[in-house]
C-alpha cells in the first residue's frame, strides 16, 4: 500500500486480475465485490482500519551496486503518518534487506513523527520467500521467519502468518536474525551457481562436458547439484548479495567469497556472446552482419518478469560486438524490450537471423516449429541456452541443416 504504489496494480486487482505475472497465484485475487476486502492506494485511508501493516516493497540496486532503500524509507512514512496513537498496530517489513535495515530506516521516521514503539506500534521483520513459477513454493507453502524484539509480538504473528502458509512459521527473535536468515538464503545460491558458472567455463577447455562431470558427482550423497547458465536474473539473487557485501563493508569485515561470486555471476552473459560471436564467425557470419534472435527474455520459465534478466547483458553485450539482435517472449509486452532490441510478436516473421539462442525455457520455446524457423533463417545455427533440447532428436527431424549447440558444449 501507499501512495506510491502503480495505479495500475490496483486497477486490475479491482479487476479480480493478477498483476503479477505468476499464474501460481491467479487464484489469490479475490473477484471483484468480495466482502472484507478492500484495495486502496492510500495509506491514510488503509492504516487505521488495520491491526497489521505488511509492507512488501522493491528493494532494488542502485546503478553503483548499492541497496537503494528508498521505497523502504518511503512506505514506511506513508505508513508511520498514517497510525493512530496508542492504536499499537504492527507494522511488518517484508522485503529482502540486509541485517539491520528495519530498525535503521524505520527508528528515525517513528521518532521524527513522535510515535512510541510498545504503545502506538510495533515492528517485525518476516522475510517473502516465495519462488515465482514454482507451484511447490507459492506464498501458500513456504515455511516463514519472525523477527521481532518484543517476543510477545512475534508469537502473535507466528499465528498470522500460520493462516497464510501450510508450512513452519516461527519467531526466530530480533529483527536482524530474520533479516540475515532471508539475505543468506540468496547469498548461498548465488555462491553455489558462481561454482557450477565457473566450472563450465573451464571444463570445455579441457574437452570435458560439464553435464556429464555434474552427473557422475551427484552421484555421491552429499554433492549438491546446481546448474550452470546464461547467468543469473530475477530480482532476488543477483541483488541480494549486494546487500550483505554493503554491510559488512559497513562494519569493516571483507565479503570477499560473495563478491568474487557475484562477479563470475555477473560476467556469464558476457561470455556466453564472445562464445555466440565465435560460432557465427566460424560458420562465415562476421559480428557486422549477423542478427541474432533471442527465444524467451524474461529471468525464468513461465514468469512474465523481464527484471535482472541475464538476457538483457547478453543482448546489450552482441549489439556492441556489432550484431542485431531480437527477442521473441510470449510471457512479456513490447515494453518490457530495450529500445535497441527488435521485438518479434510472431515467428513466422522471424526471418534472416544466423542464429537463434534458446534464452528461456518457457514451454512456448521448447515446442516451437523448428523446421520452419530453420527454413527461414540465413545461417542456421540453434544455440540451446539452457540445455533442455534433446538435440539429436531435433537433428533427425528438422530437414534443413541445422548447426546445434548446446551451452558450454562449445568445442
Ligand atoms: N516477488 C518475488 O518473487 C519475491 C520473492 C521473495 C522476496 N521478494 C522481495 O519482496 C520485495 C518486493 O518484491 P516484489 O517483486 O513484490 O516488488 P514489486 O516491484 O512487484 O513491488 C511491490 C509493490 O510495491 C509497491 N510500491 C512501490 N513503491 C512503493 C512505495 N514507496 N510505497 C508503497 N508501495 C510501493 C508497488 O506498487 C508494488 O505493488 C523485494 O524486497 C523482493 O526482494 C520478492
């Protein structure tokens, strides 16, 4: 809620529709009408009917890699302004943040406005950790974590919340326990697929399929096997490190694991087009007169969300090389395309390019009619950007010929 929340979210919640873009919760959007719900953008209109505030916020990177808590800040003064005195009402921050950010962004406001914690309001933390996409791990079943200072809240929304979810819900005692519990969730992933993003890169050199190397690993009990890619999208990994790296550069203590993790991350999209580049020069298409077409744009299979995608470096990354690029992505709308990338709506018109890159494993890629995009294509080279075509079986049934590659199957 607040004042700066999008016209447009509203209108279409009042709709009975999702903005989310996540089919897994197209259920949770009450029909139009329904009694005891009410949607506002106004948050002095909201709070004082509420007992609970969850705020839910973007936590967002600046353009120099620093958290940019300003919406933290912001819905929290809507809110702040907004409660009533002695109303004791419990305002829980539910965005990614580093240890620490609830009670700095939100002591000064709650001070500024002359409110008193334990008798006008409280504050929680409770992390959102749900994975768009993934029906197993919707907000209905994931198990959630309460920070709170005062115990007495936090059980109380161990029962709030327990309506909310199927799965654990627990008070894990002061906010920055809750804060750091969710931050390292990310933090960890991001660490382990830099190792997989980093071995993939080295085990081609060495005439050594990293697939195969990963499978005969997780054969062992204890190996946890990730998979390499493109790079890393979405709004959570590729972010959240950022804010632990600030921290504890806050506190003076390096976080060099996680930077040098972040970094390898982060140049995946680089090399994965010196190595598109490669094979289009090896096929006769020099970087001045190739086009590329990216399938899928958005950060993960079946999600309409274009934010952090890797897709977005790796099209920015051939541009410069010299090479067109267009995107194809049935989940997205011609807006959510850079300006410099040529937006496809119908493959049929998709014609001329030397290359098509398989970006995103969303269903409506994976059964496209490879023959007849093959057949339109100047130089047919397939690039499996997310290793999930079974390519030799694509090999016997498209006619044209058709150069396949997988992802760092590249020698
Ligand atoms: N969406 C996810 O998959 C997911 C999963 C886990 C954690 N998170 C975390 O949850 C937080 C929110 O992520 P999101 O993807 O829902 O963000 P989002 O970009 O969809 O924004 C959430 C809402 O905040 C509103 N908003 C923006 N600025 C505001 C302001 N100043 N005052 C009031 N409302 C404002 C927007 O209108 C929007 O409705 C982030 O910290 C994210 O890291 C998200």
């Amino acid at each position: 809620m607040g004042s700066r929340c999008f016209q447009a979210y509203v209108d279409m919640v009042l709709q009975g529709k999702n903005p989310t873009g996540d089919p897994d919760v197209d259920d949770i959007v009450p029909q139009p009408g329904t009694e005891r719900w009410n949607i506002t953008t106004s948050a002095a209109e909201a709070v004082p009917h509420c007992d609970v505030v969850l705020v839910t916020v973007p936590t967002p990177i600046t353009h120099d890699l620093k958290p940019d808590l300003s919406y933290v800040a912001g819905a929290g003064r809507d809110v702040f302004e907004a409660i009533r005195k002695g109303s004791n009402t419990i305002v829980v921050l539910e965005s990614t943040v580093y240890p620490g950010v609830t009670a700095q962004t939100w002591h000064p406001l709650i001070e500024e406005l002359g409110l008193v914690i334990g008798d006008d309001l409280e504050i929680a933390y409770c992390p959102e950790r749900f994975n768009p996409g993934d029906s197993a791990h919707g907000v209905r079943q994931v198990a959630r974590v309460i920070g709170c200072s005062n115990p007495e809240v936090g059980e109380a929304l161990v029962s709030l919340y327990s309506k909310l979810t199927t799965e654990d819900v627990r008070y894990v005692g002061k906010l920055e326990v809750a804060e750091a519990a969710k931050v390292i969730e990310n933090v960890q992933r991001d660490i382990n697929i830099a190792l997989v993003n980093e071995l993939a890169r080295i085990f081609p050199a060495l005439d050594v399929d990293v697939e195969d190397v990963l499978s005969a690993a997780a054969t062992k009990w204890n190996f946890h096997r990730y998979t390499p890619g493109v790079g890393v999208g979405g709004h959570c990994i590729p972010v959240d490190p950022y804010y632990m790296i600030q921290r504890a550069a806050d506190v003076g203590v390096p976080a060099g694991l996680i930077t040098a993790a972040r970094a390898v991350n982060r140049s995946m999209p680089s090399h994965v087009a010196g190595v598109l580049g490669d094979l289009m020069w090896n096929a006769g298409v020099p970087a001045g007169e190739a086009k590329v077409l990216l399938l899928g744009w958005s950060y993960k299979a079946e999600v309409g969300d274009p934010r952090e995608t890797p897709a977005e470096p790796l099209a920015e990354t051939l541009i410069s090389k010299g090479i067109k690029v267009g995107a194809w992505d049935p989940h997205l709308e011609a807006n959510d395309f850079p300006d410099n990338v040529d937006v496809i709506t119908d493959l049929s018109n998709a014609s001329g390019y030397d290359m098509v890159v398989l970006v995103t494993a969303h269903k409506a890629c994976l059964s496209i009619d490879w023959q007849t995009l093959a057949k339109q294509m100047r130089t047919p080279i397939l690039y499996d950007g997310r290793r999930v075509l079974d390519l030799d079986d694509l090999n016997q049934k498209v006619g044209t010929p058709l150069l396949l590659v997988a992802l760092f199957e590249e020698n």
